[in-house]
C-alpha cells in the first residue's frame, strides 16, 4: 500500500521476509496487509511476487523476492498468501513463468528467460506449480521473452497461448483468474503487430487485463473481434463469468461503503 500512498508505513520487502526464521511472522504480516487493504476497499491485491531471485544483476525483482531457492520461496510465499486470505483479501502470484534471472526490466523493455524448459520447470515454475495445486486465486503473467516456450521471437509471455493457455492453464491445470502484467509496460506495448496487446492477450487466454495503453481502442478492438467472429461468445463469457464469481466471493453484490 506504501508504494501508493506515501503517508502509509511500509512493511518490509520481501527480501526481508525471506531471511526471517520464524515464518509465523509472514502470517501475520498478511493478515495485516489484508486489513489495511480491505479498510481502503481493495478486494484483490496483486502479491505475492514468487519468482526466484537468481540473478544479482536483475534489475527489478532483487528485493522484492523472497529468495533464491524455490523450495524456501514457496514455503514463504505460502503462509503470505494464507495471511492474506484469511483476512478476506485475495491474491495474485506473480510474474509468471518466471522473472526472476533476467539483465532487463520488463517496464522499460522486454526480457530474456534464455533456461530450457527443464530448469525453467525445476526452478521458476516450481512455486506457480505448487501454489497453483494449493488453489491459489489468481496467476499474474509477466512480459517476457522466453523462447523454451513460445517459439515466435520477440513475443512477451503475456501475449503467448503457448504460455498462458497450454502451459499455464492446461498443462498445469489453472483454473483461476489470469491477470496480465500492467499493459502500458513496454515490455508489451512496443511488441510490434497490428493488434492491441489487449486483444492480442486476451485471445491468449487471459481473464483480467490491466492498465491498456490505450482504453477505447482496446474496447473497440475487442468488441469488434467479437461482432466479426474472431473471438467467440463462449470465450468472452468464459473470463466475464470468472471474474463475476470473483465479485460475487468479494461479495460487491452486497454493497457496504467503506467508513
């Protein structure tokens, strides 16, 4: 909540938490993240971040992850999240399938995740893999290039239905709601191509997408790629009804102001 609003104290980075012996701690620290949230009305928060920080250089995740190895990271990861889900707050892991060993961040331009598809597997999705069969709510997919898996250059994994749907949600069985990275990152947004990387995300199976660069021209696209049949009804149906189940468990049907 801190890195929005400057008169709210900050908790500790996640580096932090990942050196902290007594993991207890890390329950009540989501518990208490959840509080302060949901005070504001903010139902949904886009955390933990469980990519593994195997790179000293990395230029983005370094503190905010929770280490280096996997194990450990899940481990930790896990009592956040169930803190934070018993405070009523639902949760986004993050930066899926993996941003942690990268030179480059993905707000400025668009990484490189240059592992094979067996380290990837054994290392930066060993927490997606984990969280995901404990039933997490939501997957954030990042912006990168990782060729192991999505065999277009220069393609970002949130654009991928190479990673989004036949890793993320078929192979791995997710049945969540799958939100994209911000889309005005220029991780994505300078991705050539004559779609919106709104459009071009959602037909790689994403539900939520955030922050479009450009609002009214990823409405018009979409709403256009349906009237013509390029996107069918059941797939708009299928991420509006999930994200509707996701109001209805944050209970927005019944309405109670924030005091």
């Amino acid at each position: 909540m801190a890195m929005r609003l400057h008169d709210a104290k900050p908790f500790p980075y996640q580096m932090t938490l990942g050196a902290i012996q007594n993991d207890s701690l890390l329950y009540k620290m989501g518990y208490a993240m959840a509080n302060r949230q949901r005070r504001l009305g903010v139902h949904l928060n886009f955390a933990p971040v469980v990519d593994i920080n195997t790179n000293e250089k990395n230029p983005v995740i370094g503190l905010r992850s929770l280490g280096s190895d996997p194990e450990i990271v899940t481990k930790k990861a896990r009592m956040l999240l169930n803190g934070m889900h018993d405070g009523n707050l639902m949760t986004s892991i993050k930066h899926f399938p993996g941003h942690g060993d990268t030179l480059t961040d993905s707000h400025h331009t668009l990484p490189v995740v240059s592992h094979s598809y067996d380290r990837l597997n054994q290392i930066e999705l060993n927490p997606f893999k984990t969280l995901i069969r404990e039933g997490v709510f939501s997957v954030m997919v990042g912006h990168l290039e990782v060729p192991a898996i999505e065999k277009v250059k220069g393609r970002p994994s949130s654009l991928s239905s190479s990673i989004v749907t036949k890793l993320l949600k078929n192979k791995l069985g997710f049945k969540g709601l799958v939100v994209t990275d911000a889309l005005n990152m220029s991780g994505v947004s300078d991705f050539s191509g004559n779609e919106s990387a709104s459009l071009r995300s959602f037909l790689a199976g994403a539900d939520l997408l955030l922050v479009p660069d450009d609002l009214p021209l990823a409405f018009a696209e979409i709403r256009n790629a349906l009237i013509s049949g390029y996107i069918s009804m059941d797939r708009l149906e299928h991420s509006v009804k999930k994200i509707l189940s996701a109001k209805y468990e944050a209970k927005l049907h019944k309405l109670k102001m924030v005091n």
